[in-house]
C-alpha cells in the first residue's frame, strides 16, 4: 500500500507482498517541474496585477500627450475656424486603435463622452478610464477648445492591456522551458546520484542468487559509501555464517560418525558370532552407551535448529574423567584390532575427578583417536594417556604413524591445513576433527597442543582445568611433546 509517498509491506499468508514504484529519478523530476510550475504561478499571479496596472497608467499617459499635441494642433493659426480633423491624422490614429472625435459647441455626444466634461471645462481636460456603448473598457481623454469645441480620444482598454499579456505570454513560455531544462538536468543528475542505489539493488540480487564475493566501491555522498559499506559488510557476514554452517555440519558428520562405527562394529561382531558368552553384555553395555552419545548429538543438533545456534551447548556436571577415558578405551581398543594397530591405555589406578562436560570431552579423545587410527600403519602403536597433575587433566593420544614437521605442529588444529597439505599423500579426513579438538579445547577452558611422540609419530595433549570456570589451563605441555 502507498502511505503518503513511502510503500508499506503488508503480510499475505506466509508471504509479504511489496509494490515496485517509480524510479526516484522521475519523482524528483515531476516534483521539481510541479514546484517549478507553482513557483511561476505564484510570481505571475502575483506580478501581473502590477504590471497590467503600469502598462495601463503609461499608456494613459501615452494617450494624453497624444491629446494634448492634437489640441495645440486644432487650436493652432493653420486650423484655425476648421470644424474637422484632418483625414491624415486619424488614419495615423486608428492605425493606433486611437479615436479622436471633435464636437461642435451644442452638440450632442454619445457614451463614453459628457457634455457635462464640456461644460464644467470650457478650456481644460478630463482623463479617465470609461465603458463606451458596445460596452468596452476604453481609455478617455477629453480636452477643452477654442469657440466651445470639445475634442474627445479614446482607445480601447485591451489595446493598452497587449504589453502586459505578451509578456504574461513570454513568461509563461520561459517557465516551460526552464522546467524542461530542469527535469532534464534532475532527472540526469538524479540518475548519476542514485547510480550507488541500483548498484546495492544488483549486489543484493546476486548476493540472493548465492554470490558471496560481491563488493561496492565505498565513496561518493556519505550516505551512499555507507550504503556500500554496510552492503560490503553483509556480504561478509553471509559468506562467514555459511562457511561456520558447513564447518558446523562437517564437524556434525564426524562426530556422528564415531559412535555409528562403533555400534556397527559390535553389531557385525555379534552377527558373525565374534562375541559370545560372557562378553555379549560387556559389549551390549558399549553399545548402549555408544547410542546414548549418538543420541546426544542428535538431541544437540534438534536444540541447535530451535535455536538458530551455530554452537553446541556445554553441560558441565562432575565426573570421573577415568572411568570416562577407560570406557573410550575399550570402544578404541576393538576400533584398533580390526585394524591391526597396536592399541595401549595409560591411566591411573585412582579416580580422576573433574567438572566439565564429559561429552565434550569425550568427543575430543574420539577425534584425536580417529585422527591417529587414520595415518597409523599395520602393527604400529595407538597409545591413549590420562595424567592429572596438579589442578590440571591431560588427555594424551600418540601414534606411530608419520608424525608432523615443524610447519605442520603451527596449523595442526586449523581447519583443514593438514586435509589440504597432505591430500593425496596420506589417509586424511575431512578437515574439521583437529580443529573441532582445538575449539572444544578452549571452550572446555584449556588449550591443545601438538608435538611429537616416542613411538615415532605424533602426539596431541590437551590440557584442561579440573574445576569448572577457574583460570583457564595454561602452562608448558606433556614432556612427552
């Protein structure tokens, strides 16, 4: 609906309808041509009253020296006893619209001329402005003669009035051209002025089909280089929410992915007839809990899409992180036989109490353990390590595998500077698992790290505090790296 010039949007159904307008260059065209052409009406209307009422008085004036010379003339020595006015005169006259008539002493006169102007001045003049018999406005001069002659000029109102309507005329034709120059000119400025506008319009449009690398020049009027600057801006928003959802949803896939493997493993174990007896339930018991974890995720991704969030949730509660790291133990240790990879456990006889987030922690150990499976050869070490020293715990996970370099240890858990470094030349992932270690790490209160193992490989240790919200866990790493 238009609301006094501006467009409000009204909701249809589940859609909102907009109506397209005009273009702003022609509605500040036609708005300068409508002021323009009131502007005139105003001077003109105001002026013209003005000016008819000069041209009048000058032509009154006009007419009145023209009486006066034919008088001097009539009452001169070469007229002198003429009853008439030469022929010569009055044709010059009426060339003019001017009528002079010379009346006779006693002799009748018609409207607009009075014999009383005759009587009451014998030998002076009247100038005024009357209505003759057909009714027209007429300019009226009467001068007074010798021996009682009375000599009568006129001229017809709107023959003095022309000047003043030529020039309403003119003026009126310079408004029309001054307003077409100035639409012109607004309409072409106008157009340069809001190039910036159909510029944002073209960029949303492409930004709306999915172009993320769309860029406005930010200058000119400061409002325009605003506009650029905001439109720059969002566009790279929308490129950093998409690239953090794809990271989100391949950080989804590879945690999904652990707890599915492991279930289909123990599934198949016990298909085949590979478990039976006595560890039916032990693994029934991994099972189950490796399905609680799944259905965690799943239960994480269905809060995430009510919320619009882009960042999995923390519980923090106490637990004991060793019987946490024991339980990842076993699901790894079976992962690693069928593998042919030597797999070991380091953790302490005692508990090792903490309050974090046990899922988040364990899905840090199952990214470093997938990770390391992954580059660990046949017959080479998997080795998974818990220590808590003083206020700290340290997860530890060391492989045999090909180990890192130097640039490697400095982008380890930036996402994707291995996938993309060693693609092609050894098993890699999809990315993300590093760097999801990395992120949990620090939102868990402490820091990873990565180095290089005894067994040949490499080694990453994540050092994370024991309580919830104390200082974060800084210091030197594991001697180990």
């Amino acid at each position: 609906m238009n609301d006094g010039g501006r467009f409000r949007a009204e909701p249809v159904g589940a859609r909102v309808v907009t109506r397209r307008g005009r273009p702003l260059a022609t509605r500040i065209a036609a708005i300068v041509a409508v002021s323009l052409f009131v502007a005139f009406s105003v001077v003109i209307g105001v002026a013209f009253p003005f000016v008819k009422s000069s041209s009048i008085e000058q032509a009154r004036s006009a007419l009145g020296n023209q009486a006066d010379a034919l008088a001097r003339f009539l009452d001169g020595p070469t007229l002198a006893g003429s009853t008439t006015i030469p022929a010569q005169i009055l044709e010059i006259l009426r060339d003019h619209h001017v009528t002079a008539v010379l009346v006779p002493p006693g002799s009748p006169v018609s409207s607009p001329m009075r014999a009383s102007d005759a009587s009451a001045n014998a030998h002076g003049s009247v100038s005024d402005i009357r209505v003759d018999a057909n009714g027209t406005a007429v300019l009226y001069e009467y001068r007074g003669l010798d021996a009682g002659y009375a000599l009568y000029v006129t001229e017809p109102e709107s023959v003095a009035d022309h000047p003043t309507r030529v020039l309403l005329l003119k003026m009126g034709y310079a408004a029309f051209v001054v307003a077409l120059f100035a639409m012109a000119a607004v309409t072409f400025y106008t157009r340069r002025a809001t190039a910036p506008i159909r510029a944002a319009v073209a960029a949303a449009q492409r930004m709306a089909g999915g172009s993320r690398d769309v860029r406005l020049v930010e200058g000119g009027v400061a409002e325009f280089a605003g506009l650029a600057r905001s439109m720059n801006e969002l566009s790279d928003a929308l490129a950093n929410s998409e690239d953090r959802q794809r990271q989100f949803l391949l950080s989804v896939s590879h945690e999904l992915r652990t707890p599915l493997t492991a279930i289909t493993g123990y599934a198949e174990a016990l298909k085949d007839g590979i478990i039976a007896g006595e560890d039916v339930e032990e693994t029934g018991a991994v099972m189950h809990a490796e399905s609680e974890r799944l259905q965690r995720l799943v239960h994480d991704l269905l809060d995430l899409s009510r919320m619009g969030a882009v960042e999995l949730r923390l519980d923090p509660q106490e637990i004991d992180v060793r019987a946490l790291v024991a339980g990842a133990a076993q699901v790894w240790r079976s992962r690693c036989e069928r593998e042919g990879v030597i797999f070991s456990a380091e953790i302490p006889e005692q508990p090792v109490h903490m309050t974090t987030d046990a899922v988040r922690v364990r899905q840090i150990i199952d990214n470093l353990c997938e990770n390391a499976l992954r580059v660990t050869p046949e017959g080479r070490p998997l080795v998974i390590a818990l220590r808590a020293p003083d206020d700290v715990v340290e997860l530890e996970v060391r492989d045999g595998g090909p180990g890192l370099n130097d640039d490697d240890l400095s982008v380890a858990f930036e996402p994707s500077a291995l996938h993309d470094r060693y693609i092609g030349i050894r098993p890699v992932g999809t990315g993300v698992g590093l760097a999801l270690v990395g992120r949990l790490s620090a939102r868990l209160g402490g820091n990873a790290y990565a180095g290089r193992s005894p067994e040949g490989g490499a080694a990453f240790l994540v050092r994370l505090p024991r309580r919830w919200g104390s200082a974060p866990a800084t210091g030197a790493p594991s001697p180990s790296l």
